[in-house]
C-alpha cells in the first residue's frame, strides 16, 4: 500500500472512532439526561451518577438502574461508616451521639434496601421501587430524630441529602424500567 493510501486509511479509522465516540457520548447522555430530568435535583443527579464512571458509559436504562442502585447501596454503607467514626471520635459533641447511633441504623437499613432494589430490578420492579421508598422513609427517620432532639449535624445532613438524591434517581429508574 502507498503512503497516501495508508495515510488515507488511518485518517478515515482516526475520523470514525471520533464520530463513534462523539455519538456513544451522546446517547450515554441522553440517558443520564432522561433519568435525572425526572428528579427533583438535575444537577445533584448528574453529579451523583458521575461519581461512579460507569453510569456515563451505561447504553440501557437497566444497566444505568443496576449501577444507580448499587452506588446508593455503597454509599450509605460508606455513610453508616462514617457515623461510625464520628461515634468513636472522642471529639465528637456528647449530645450528637444519641442522633448518630439511632441515625446509624437507619443508615445500614436504607443501604440494605437499596442493594435489595438492585436485585429485585430485573425480577419485580414495582417491589424495587417500594425498596427505595423504603430507603427515603429509612433517611426521613434519621433527619426527622435529629430534628426531635434539636441537633444540627452538618456530616450527617449532607449525607441525607445526597442519599435523598439517590432514592430520587433510584424512583425514577424504577418507574421507567
């Protein structure tokens, strides 16, 4: 093959992979773009997909859905975590540690079901989205007990907000699935 020819050849492989990329990037987004349109928080939706790369490179809905709910499921485990050492961290204000223990356990069951949504997906859809109903009340209980005891806990609320986003984008994929 002539040199032209070839260059010819890779210019044409070089321009397509571009297109190709251009065009997956695009209907990756459109899908991110479809499920968190739907949410009550856009730009909170988008940042918690991204947070895992594979949500971006999701082609189905399902398979957007299953990384959804298993990223929820980690990260309040990752949260109850946390809890765990503001509890055992001596600096920790006394009065917060009623609010984190019981705050601990409503953790660690909203995480439970939001890897039991993700197993039921594919099954039964309408008990994953319960799951996730379940998971807002599990978040809802912990605020609503730091509320009863007049404490403001800025970690912890931070976290109840982002885990609300993902019980959002958790509703959303399993009304539309």
């Amino acid at each position: 093959m002539d040199p032209p020819t070839r260059k010819l050849i890779m210019l044409l492989a070089f321009s397509l992979a571009i297109i190709y990329s251009a065009s997956s990037a695009s209907a990756e987004s459109k899908l991110i773009h479809k499920v968190c349109s739907k949410t009550d928080d856009y730009r909170s939706c988008v940042a918690a997909l991204h947070l895992d790369p594979r949500a971006a490179r999701a082609a189905t809905l399902f398979s957007l859905s299953e990384i959804a709910l298993r990223a929820a499921a980690k990260d309040a485990a990752r949260s109850r975590k946390h809890v765990d050492r503001m509890l055992a961290d001596p600096n920790t204000q006394s009065s917060w540690k009623p609010v984190l223990e019981t705050c601990k356990g409503h953790l660690n069951t909203a995480a439970g079901q939001f890897l039991m949504a993700s197993r039921e997906l594919m099954t039964d859809t309408m008990s994953a989205n319960y799951d996730v109903r379940m998971a807002w009340d599990e978040i809802e209980a912990c605020l609503e007990f730091m509320r009863s005891r007049e404490q403001n806990i800025p970690p912890l609320i931070t976290r109840c907000a982002h885990a609300k986003t993902q019980v959002s984008i958790g509703l959303v994929v399993t009304n539309e699935y």
